[in-house]
C-alpha cells in the first residue's frame, strides 16, 4: 500500500484563534452536544460561514474598487 504523503492538521490550523479553540475544547470536554441548536459543531459552522462571508465581501469590495480606478 502506497503511504500518503498528506500532514495532517493540527488543531491549531483548523482553528487559529486559541481563545476560540480553548473554548470549544473546554465544551468537548464538558460533554456539550456536537450538532442541534446549541451544538459544539453548530457553533464552528456559524463561524466557518461569516468568515466566509467576509472574505466574499472584501474581495467584492476590492475588485469594485479596481474596477472604478
């Protein structure tokens, strides 16, 4: 079998910010739920979609901007 050359993330590079990540870690720990409304996982999707979002509205801005020069 071939092996794979892929590194696997560390929980740093999936979640960057430490005060976020103590957070959840904290949560799992305690035994919180991972999915439903008040969810582990659902809290960590909300987050994953605005940054998301942000990141589509300055690059949008950005280009307007070029655009208009």
């Amino acid at each position: 079998m071939k092996s794979s050359n892929k590194k696997t993330p560390r929980l740093e590079d999936l979640i960057p910010d430490a005060e976020r990540r103590e957070e959840i870690l904290g949560r799992m720990y305690k035994g919180d739920k991972l999915l439903g409304e008040k969810g582990i996982f659902t809290d960590l999707l909300q987050a994953m979609v605005n940054a998301a979002l942000e990141g589509e509205m300055d690059h949008h801005l950005k280009e307007e901007t070029r655009s208009n020069k």
